[in-house]
C-alpha cells in the first residue's frame, strides 16, 4: 500500500479505492483506522477514494511524541498527503470526527481545497459541542424500535456520568438500522482504535473558535455539510450551525440515517455526494 512520510518523521499509509477523480477521506472515530469507511456506499465506483489512515491507526505508525495526536497538530499530515498526491488543490471529505481536522486544514490552507464535504460531524471546532440533551432527542426518535426500552436507560447513565458505555446497547443509537451488519461494524471499532491517541485527539487546546471563523472567511470552496435526521451527534441543528460558519456553504439531512449513513441507505449518500463533488470548485 502507498506511504508517505510527514514532517515529523511519521510514516503514514492511505489505502486507494476505485477510479476517477481523487477524494481525500480522513476518518473519525475519533483515531479510528480508515477501513471503517469501506468504500462509502458505492461512492469509490464514481471517485478515486484516498483513504488517510491518521497517525497511530491502521498501517500508519505511531509517532515519536503522542502529543502529536492532537487534531491540530495533524493538519500538517493532510497538506503532505496532497503533496504526495501531487495535487494542486483537492476535494477533500471528513466524517465525524474527520471532519474537525479537515476544517482545520481547510482554514490553514484554504488555496489548496476545491471542494469540502463534511459528513455527521460535530461542530467542536466552533465551540458548538453535542449536548446530552440533543443526543436524548435524538434518540427519543426511536422510541418504537424494539431494542429502545432496554438501551435509552443506559444511553441517560452513561450521559450522566453514572455509568461505563454500554456499547452493546448504545450503538444501536448510532445507526439507522439496528441489523447484523451495523454490529458488526460497531463492534469493530473496538479494535479499529486508538484509544490513547482518541483521548488526545479533541485536546480543548486544539481549537480556537474565534480564530478559526476569521480564517474560514477565506474559504472560497462550496462546502456540504451532511447531517443524518436520527443522529444525535450532530444533530441537523447542529450542523446548520456549523455550516453557517463557511461563506460558501449548504446543508443537506439524510433521513432515516444515523451517524454513518452510507450504511443506512447508500444511494441516497453516494448521489448526494456526488452531486455535490460535481458542482463548480469556487464560486465569486
């Protein structure tokens, strides 16, 4: 698989899926390794999918200093990734936790971004967290699945502090359809991620909200940002707000879709996406 080395040293790996124009993915977790994200629902039949795996995850390698798992401090991982791919500007897609080091990066260096998609990530970048409440809404909308009445209590004592993640029961909120196959992805997060670097990797230090709006300002790039009606992190109010923070930016809701909706239902993701990639790279 490809490698590239970034300024520090690092050796970092991007694995490459289907044809066409290339997309630069970097995946959430946060610190989880990029297989999570298979092919996005067919979206790697209709562009070159570039799959980062962050420092530490996947086939890349741990760093000399763990501190460098902060978000920020990877932003400079991305620019070495376009470099390597010899690219002028790219099209570059975050989900979740992905999404605040590609705003990172698209606020340093907004010249090389011709187009942003940002998918369920919330806004912590501009100091607009999820709350406990808006992940209770969200996940009140559930209330007629079977699995609700055993796992919305562990979803309030694990929201209060009472109690460890019950992941068993609590992944079910994160997924618009509860089957074999969404377990089995849930379930592979344990071993996906990188639990020191994924404690290190949203360091409140990392962001500057203030900061961060004024230098979006020069954003000239048309950014998506795609929410999912029954996440509760972010929710679509959310994530309204975090598009209102770009100059160039819309919002779309996938309904019936949780916090990874190319797996609830792939072709409405993967036309929404690709409509999107297909619009001009800048506007005046």
């Amino acid at each position: 698989m490809p490698h590239l080395t970034a300024p520090d040293g690092t050796r970092l790996a991007y694995h490459l899926r289907g044809d066409g124009d290339p997309l630069v993915v970097l995946p959430g977790g946060p610190m989880r390794a990029s297989r999570y994200l298979g092919d996005l629902g067919g979206l790697a039949e209709r562009r070159r999918l570039v799959l980062l795996d962050l420092r530490g995850t996947g086939d890349s390698a741990a760093p000399a200093d763990p501190a460098s798992y902060r978000c920020d401090r990877q932003v400079e991982d991305v620019e070495a990734l376009r470099v390597r791919l010899g690219l002028e500007r790219m099209d570059l897609l975050g989900h979740s936790a992905g999404g605040s080091l590609a705003t990172l990066y698209a606020a340093r260096y907004p010249e090389r971004v011709s187009r942003l998609a940002l998918v369920t990530v919330i806004p912590r970048v501009i100091g607009a967290p999820a709350t406990a409440e808006d992940r209770l809404a969200a996940a009140r909308l559930r209330a007629g699945e079977p699995w609700f009445a055993t796992a919305f209590p562990a979803l309030e004592a694990w929201l209060a502090g009472e109690s460890e993640p019950d992941w068993d029961l609590l992944g079910a909120f994160f997924y618009g359809r509860w089957d074999d196959a969404a377990r089995a992805h849930d379930a592979a997060a344990e071993w996906e991620t990188n639990e020191e670097a994924e404690t290190r990797f949203h360091d409140p230090a990392a962001f500057d909200p203030s900061a961060l709006r004024g230098a979006l300002e020069r954003l000239t790039a048309p950014v998506l940002v795609l929410a999912s009606a029954l996440d509760g992190g972010p929710t679509p109010a959310l994530a309204r707000r975090l598009a209102a923070a770009f100059p160039h930016a819309e919002c779309a809701v996938q309904p019936g879709a949780g916090h990874y909706p190319w797996l609830d239902d792939p072709e409405w993701f993967t036309a929404r996406i690709a409509a999107f990639l297909g619009a001009p790279a800048g506007r005046d």
